[in-house]
C-alpha cells in the first residue's frame, strides 16, 4: 500500500529526479521510492539491524582516563 506526503526539494534536485523520471518513463513517485529505499537499505547494511549507537558500541580506542578528562573539559559535563 503507498501512503501520499508532501515535502519539500532544492530546485535542482526536484529537476534531477523528473529529468531521471522522463528518461525511464516513470513516474516521479517511482524513482523517489526507490531512491528512498536504496538510501535506507545501505544506511540498515552499514549499521545491521541494530543501528549505529550499538554497531559503534566500544570502539572508542582510548583509555578510560583520556576520556574522563575530555569529556570534562567540555563544560563539565561529567560530574564526579
């Protein structure tokens, strides 16, 4: 089932996708769609299922210290 919204697009990429549209005799909504979805499926294949928060979960290469004392700095905000 398709569901209608509106948006708004930069001129120029309005005129990009109906340019594409009329070059494969489809429909605008089409090729929104799909550029839409191929976004999506590479945002889900590079982050897994489980997103980028828990796909970048302890990758921090620093040591516990170093951190403290950065995050410190930055107006203070770790307490303790």
């Amino acid at each position: 089932m398709r569901r209608k919204f509106s948006t708004l697009l930069e001129e120029n990429l309005y005129e990009r996708t109906r340019s594409e549209a009329i070059r494969q005799g489809r429909q605008i909504a089409d090729v929104v769609c799909e550029a839409l979805a191929a976004y999506l499926d590479g945002k889900a294949a590079a982050f897994g299922a489980q997103g980028v928060v828990a796909g970048s979960w302890g990758v921090l290469a620093m040591p516990a210290r170093q951190v403290r004392d950065l995050l410190a700095a930055e107006d203070e905000l770790l307490e303790g």
